[in-house]
C-alpha cells in the first residue's frame, strides 16, 4: 500500500523508489501484486508518465485514511511519554494566515519545538483528505459530514478607514455617502466580480459600490485602507491589529453586518493525534484573543 501510495502521489516508480528506500523493480513488484489481488488496474503507466486510474483514486483515498489510522494508533501509545512530535500540514485564508497566524507562530514553536508545520495559504477549499492536509481554518458553515468541525467565533463585517483619509475627505454618516468617497473592494477568489457591500439596519437603503481600487486579496484592501487609500469592508478579525495601533477606524457602526462563523476542522483520524490537538488548541485561543481585540476597538460585543 505504501509503494502505491508513493508512486500515485509521486507519479514515478523512481522517486517512489528512492523515497521508500527500495529498488524500483521492488517497488513496481509491489504495485502488480495489488493489481493482480485486486483484478483491476489500479495505475496507467507510460513511457512518460505513471497515473491513476479511477480505481486507484479511489483505493489511493482509503490508504490515506488507514495510515492516518496508523499513525493515530502509533501517536496514542506514544501520549505521556513525550512531548508531541512530527509534520503537521496545515491549510489557513491567505489573509488569515499572514495577518494573524504567522506573527503568532513563535509563540508555539517555543513550546512545541518537536513539531514541523507545512503551512498552506489556500482561497479554495480544500480536501483535506486527498491533499494530505491535518488541519484547517475555514469561514462559513461546515456541511461535511467526514469533518470534525470546532466553531470558535463569529465574524463581522465592518467598514473602516484611516484617520488621515477620513481628516482629508470627511466621515460619512449615512450609506449614501460612501458614493461621495474613494471605496476598495475585494475580489472574491473564483468570482470575476467583488464582493458585494452588505450593510445591517439598512432598510429602504440600496447602495451598489463604484470602486475605485479593486484587488483579490482581502488582506491587501484592508492594507490598502489603512495606508488612507479610501474606504473599505473587512472582517473585524482580519482588522483587529490596524484598529487596536490607529491604522484604521470604523465607520457607520449602526450598519455593521454579521459575517461568517469562523472554525478548526480536521478528519476524524486527525483528532487523535496530540500534535494536531495541540496546535487546534492554540488556534483556538489565538482566535479567541483576536476576537476580543476586535471586539474592544469596535465598541461591540464578540460573536461566539
């Protein structure tokens, strides 16, 4: 199963082999015999290339899971021994992961020292499964029924900019008025189009942005707006370190809308594993913590 799983990921016997430490007609032996158990062809091998077949696509996906098993076993008798060890990939928002998770990273290397973080920035999302991903931060409600999902707080969607664009062109005081003001919008990833403004306590109020900055980064809108290139909608988590050092303020707070959950998911495999516990645990105060910080400068309550 492991020959397989290697040649399949790696699409090469060689590589295969290499990694595994074994000859490549060793390996290649391996594979056949699983074919031949099987009576069905598992990999398409050419002169070039060495792929899947939609069989092995599907048996490539239940070896992934039974190693995960595996190491879980092997991890549990582990626990209390040692302090928790290994490679750890995870998948975090882009913004997510450069605004708020990477200046917090030394914090847990330093009690954590054994393990090695594979950190993926990813819009999409992704299986965590096939991609071989420990865990991940999502926004939105989780619908998979294969996930463990922990839900550690809401969102909002503010509207802010900075002190000296607001000193230079006025605060608006109502909706209408941001069509007097330079607006940033974001792109959402998969959409030719930005994001739509969504505005609470806005009743018989209907106001369509004309941007003058779009970009397909969250993050670099609310940079941008911090920078007193004009006005934008950001995540108050996302917001939460320019709001706590004066580089952005809110505005129209009386028209603050909810925005997405936000929370720590993993396979059902991936929970027993102490070094993806340990670093769920640390996700979720760090979280916790942005959202109180947010909360403060934003005079409102934190969503849980």
């Amino acid at each position: 199963m492991q020959a397989f799983s290697r040649v399949a990921e790696l699409g090469s016997f060689t590589r295969a082999a290499d990694e595994l430490g074994l000859s490549r007609a060793m390996v290649s032996t391996h594979v056949r015999r699983l074919e031949l158990r099987f009576g069905l062809k598992l990999l398409n091998r050419t002169t070039r290339k060495v792929a899947v077949t939609p069989a092995g696509a599907d048996y490539l996906g239940h070896c992934r899971r039974i190693f995960a098993e595996v190491a879980a076993a092997e991890e549990t008798l582990r626990q209390g021994k040692e302090q928790p060890t290994g490679h750890l990939r995870v998948d975090v928002p882009g913004s997510f992961g450069r605004h708020i998770l990477l200046p917090r990273l030394p914090d847990f290397f330093a009690r954590y020292p054994g393990i090695n973080l594979d950190l993926r920035f990813n819009e999409r999302v992704v299986d965590l499964v096939r991609e071989n991903v420990d865990l991940a931060v999502r926004a939105g409600t989780i619908t998979d029924p294969n996930l463990v999902a922990l839900r550690i707080c809401g969102s909002r969607w503010i509207t802010c900019a900075s002190p000296a664009y607001l000193d230079r062109h006025g605060r608006p005081q109502t909706i209408e008025d941001l069509a007097d003001h330079a607006l940033i919008g974001a792109i959402p990833a998969g959409s030719a189009q930005p994001r739509p403004w969504t505005f609470a306590n806005a009743e018989g109020q209907s106001f369509e942005p004309r941007f003058r900055i779009t970009a397909n980064e969250t993050e670099a809108t609310m940079l941008a707006a911090a920078r007193g290139a004009g006005i934008t909608q950001t995540m108050d988590l996302l917001a939460a370190r320019e709001l706590v050092e004066g580089h952005l303020v809110m505005v129209l707070p009386q028209h603050t809308e909810l925005g997405p959950p936000l929370s720590i998911v993993h396979t059902l495999a991936a929970q027993r594993l102490a070094r993806v516990r340990v670093f769920s645990d640390f996700l979720r105060g760090l979280l916790e913590y942005v959202a109180q910080r947010a909360a403060l400068h934003t005079g409102l309550p934190a969503i849980r």
